[in-house]
C-alpha cells in the first residue's frame, strides 16, 4: 500500500501541485502484507465505495477523494472514511495532479481521444495551468467531436454552436471547467470542452461566440484515472479493476 503511494504520488508530483483536495493517502487499511487488487475510480463516495468491496478492492484509487482543505463536508468525511475502515480498503486521490499531467491527466488524454495537435498547457486554475489546448490536423465539426466522445467516453454530449461551424482549435479542461470560458475565448480558440456549465458560462459563451461541448463531468474524468491502471499493473504486478459508478451529470 505504502509503495504503490509512493509510486503515484512521484509518478503525478502530487507534493509540489497546491490543491483543495488532500491529494495522497486519505485513508489507510488494516493491512500488513502486499496489496493484491487496486482499484480505480473517479469518485470517493459510498457507492463507489460498495461496489469496489463487491470486487474485492484492498486498495482504491481516485480522482475526487474524501478530504479537503477547507473541509466540504465533515459528516460525510468521517462515514466514507469509516465505511472503508470497516472493510479494511485503503484510499488514495489524485486531484487537480490527476487533470494536469502530460501523460496520464484527464486533459491530456481528452486530446489524444479526439486528435489534438501540438497541444499546449492551457486554462489558468489558482495560478496552475490544468488544461490543454491545441489545433486539429483538418477542420472538423461540433458534431464529429461530439460523436468520438460519445463513443469513447460512453456518454451524451451537450453541444452549443455559438461560434465557427468549422473548427480548427480547441480548450480541453474536465469537469468544472466552464469558469474558464473567458481565458479560451482570450485564446482565440473555436471550440472549448469541458465537463459542466453553469447558467452563467452559457450566456457568455453565446454573448462571445464561443462553440462549447460539454461532454459529462463524470465522463471527462474517467480517463486519467484509466490511464493510470497500465502504470500500477506493470509496476507492481497486481490485479487492477476499473470501479464504473457513472454520473449523468
């Protein structure tokens, strides 16, 4: 358990990137012998939770974890962390390492999903930038954007065509990007993807003729996650499972 943190906290930098989130071990198990089945997932919550015990997960891996600086929520803090006490399951979270990084980070990999060239780090987050942004080798379409990541993400993206119908560049930044609407219009891109909107982002987007697609906080962080498992199966040679609790939102 300790050795796979290790690993995950050098493989993602997590000490060196200022975050809410209480990135690391949050929770430790019972155990003394060697992990044999890590789990990942995008969410810390009690039905991710039960659902890896289902599959025997000693050791769960995830995106948004259960602590926080300030701390959102003291009570549901203190029963997540006692569920997984109780079963003995350990859990690490990787957050705003998990969306930046050059390999493994959910934007990252939102760009080699749809073909993104030359992508640049983009999308300015206290001071870190978290998000990607880059240019396609032809012209596409909101449509034929919108197919590849219902395809690959498994989910039903919401597009709005406030700007150009072709599109030659793009803002990538999962989950909540959208309160960095203003820096993808600054940038003078065609398109920005993101995870979720709110009212606000939706009118300035119209008001500044910026194409959005907005594809699922949930779904944009399936993948950085993802590509994690590879990493941890090679390296330590254990059974790895991808926790699915998908989110319509």
């Amino acid at each position: 358990m300790a050795a796979i943190a290790r690993f995950l906290n050098k493989t993602l930098r997590v000490r060196s990137i200022k975050d809410a989130s209480k990135n690391g071990l949050q929770v430790r198990s019972r155990r003394t012998g060697v992990i044999r089945k890590v789990g990942f997932a995008v969410d810390g919550c009690l039905s991710t939770f039960e659902k890896a015990k289902k599959r025997g997960v000693e050791l769960l891996v995830v995106h948004h974890g259960i602590s926080w600086r300030p701390q959102k929520d003291r009570d549901l803090e203190q029963a997540r962390a006692a569920y997984l006490r109780k079963n003995n399951m350990a859990l690490y979270a990787a957050h705003l390492p998990l969306d930046l990084h050059e390999e493994c980070g959910n934007n990252m990999q939102l760009c080699r999903l749809l073909g993104v060239q030359d992508p640049v780090k983009f999308g300015k987050y206290h001071g870190i930038r978290i998000g990607y942004a880059g240019t396609f080798r032809k012209a596409t379409g909101l449509d034929d954007l919108a197919s590849a990541l219902n395809r690959d993400l498994d989910t039903q993206c919401r597009i709005f065509p406030f700007g150009k119908k072709r599109l030659r560049s793009i803002g990538i930044i999962s989950g909540g990007g959208g309160s960095l609407l203003k820096e993808a219009c600054n940038a003078g891109l065609d398109c920005f993807l993101v995870g979720e909107i709110d009212l606000a982002v939706y009118n300035a987007a119209r008001e500044y003729g910026m194409n959005l697609i907005v594809a699922g906080h949930y779904a944009t962080e399936t993948v950085g996650v993802k590509a994690l498992l590879p990493l941890v199966r090679e390296t330590f040679g254990v059974d790895i499972v991808f926790v699915e609790d998908k989110k319509e939102m």
